[in-house]
C-alpha cells in the first residue's frame, strides 16, 4: 500500500499539460477542487468527471498509475460513505439500531464519494505532471504580491515544496523498513487494532530518526551552498507565460463556468 501513494511523486514524460506554467496548473487545481464543492446534481459531476478525464488524456499518464493512489484512501473513503448513508436525516429505507438508512444519506454519500475520487485524483496529476522546483517557481510567482503585506512567500514556497519533494523518499524509506522489520519476524497485519498500533512502533522510531536526519543533511547542504532565499534570487528558468498557457486559463474558466451552471440546475 505504501508504494500505491502517487501524490508528491513526478511521472516523467512529454505531454501538453507537462509543458504549461506550473502557475496554470495551481490556479486550474484550485478552479476545479472549488467547482467540485459548487455542483449539486450528477449532471454537474459527469461534466466534472470528462472534464478531468480529458486532461489525463492530454497528460499521458497511465490511468492505472493514478487510481493506485486511491487504494492508501480506500478505508478513510469508505467511512466518508457510510457515515453519510447512516447518519443523514431524510426519507427512510431501513432502521437497525440507532442507524437509519435513507434516500438523502445515499444522495449525499455518493456525491461526496465522487466529490472525493476526484478532488484526489486532481491533485495528484497536479503533482505527477509537475516537478518540486516548479511548483516551487510557481507558488512564489503566484504569490509574489504578498511580499508587500511582508508575508515570507519564497520561504512558504519553499517549505511546501520540501515537504512534496520527502512524500516520495519517506515512503520509499518506510517500505524499506517494514520489509527489515518483516524479515526480522515483525508482524503488522495480525491483531487487532491495539496490537496493530503497537506493532507499528518498531516502525515509526527509525522512520523518525531518518526524517530528522535528511531534514538535518538537507539543512548542511543548503548552508554549504551559502543559500539565501527571498528578495534578490534569480531564476535560472524565469516563468512566462506562452499562448498555450492562455489558451488553458481561458479552457478553465470557461469549464468552471459551464460545470457550475449545468451543476446547480
């Protein structure tokens, strides 16, 4: 399950949506996770669902390397469901207990289901289609009128990009030591859940201590190279827009517009 995680990780290849400005790509995840909370019937959702099926196309990345990430969400997915059948006041199916089973809660469970799939699936191909130094490039240009309100954008920037760029490498070095722990005789798929928590504590001490240690590495090689962020960096690769880049923003809003009026009649 570990290497089924596809946020945070970078699919190399040559597509259309590889080569639009990182700042096309932020702004059009953003567009799309807001229209997903505007639409309120299956009309809006199926619009919403070709939509982003269009732009995999465009990506080239393989649909089953997207879908694997769902299966890390697939238990907190499927509470998100129930809970939204059970426990949602309306017309009653059935009753057990204390919950009521009802055609509002099984509405409400599917559209948030949906709603969920492809929030996850978005921000994932954002990231798969986009490298850590361009995201980077990109949040610091979108966000660069803040400087004047004295928020810190190139350190903010920075930091979300570190943390995208170690969801790869702590997963990697997580499945490394579970398979050592295994090899070792540890057990961590018996028991219940008490005993499952315990079992992962042999687990979480040297995944600590790696992370702290590259965070540490990471900080001495930056010093090393006398980096100093904020006011005054160039780029090496400076952000411009191309008419490709237009071209996505106006596909965007036009999309938006179109999804949230068909979605909310």
């Amino acid at each position: 399950m570990i290497r089924d995680i596809t946020i945070g990780q970078y699919y190399q290849t040559d597509s259309v949506i590889h080569r639009l400005d990182p700042r096309v790509k932020l702004a059009g995840t953003i567009i799309y996770i807001v229209t997903l909370f505007l639409v309120g019937n299956i009309w809006g959702y199926l619009l919403a669902t070709l939509g982003l099926a269009a732009v995999i196309k465009l990506s080239k990345v393989p649909l089953g390397y997207i879908l694997r990430g769902m299966k890390a969400i697939g238990f907190l997915l499927g509470i998100t469901v129930v809970f939204n059948m059970f426990l949602t006041p309306g017309t009653p199916i059935f009753s057990f207990w204390i919950f009521t089973l009802t055609w509002e809660g099984i509405r409400t469970a599917l559209f948030m289901g949906w709603r969920l799939i492809l929030l996850i699936i978005s921000a994932s191909l954002m990231t798969l289609t986009t490298t850590p130094n361009q995201l980077t490039d990109g949040m610091e240009k979108a966000l660069k009128p803040l400087n004047k309100l004295g928020v810190p954008v190139h350190e903010i920037a920075m930091m979300m990009s570190i943390s995208l760029r170690f969801i790869p490498i702590l997963l990697e070095e997580t499945d490394k030591i579970m398979k050592a722990q295994i090899a070792r005789g540890a057990d961590f798929e018996s028991g219940n859940i008490i005993e499952k928590a315990k079992a992962m504590v042999p687990l979480l001490v040297p995944l600590f201590i790696s992370a702290f240690r590259r965070a540490n590495d990471l900080a001495m090689a930056m010093e090393s190279r006398c980096y100093r962020g904020g006011e005054g960096r160039t780029k090496m690769k400076p952000l411009i827009y191309k008419k490709a880049d237009k071209l996505a923003y106006l596909y965007l809003l036009g999309f938006a517009v179109i999804t949230v009026f068909v979605g909310r009649l």
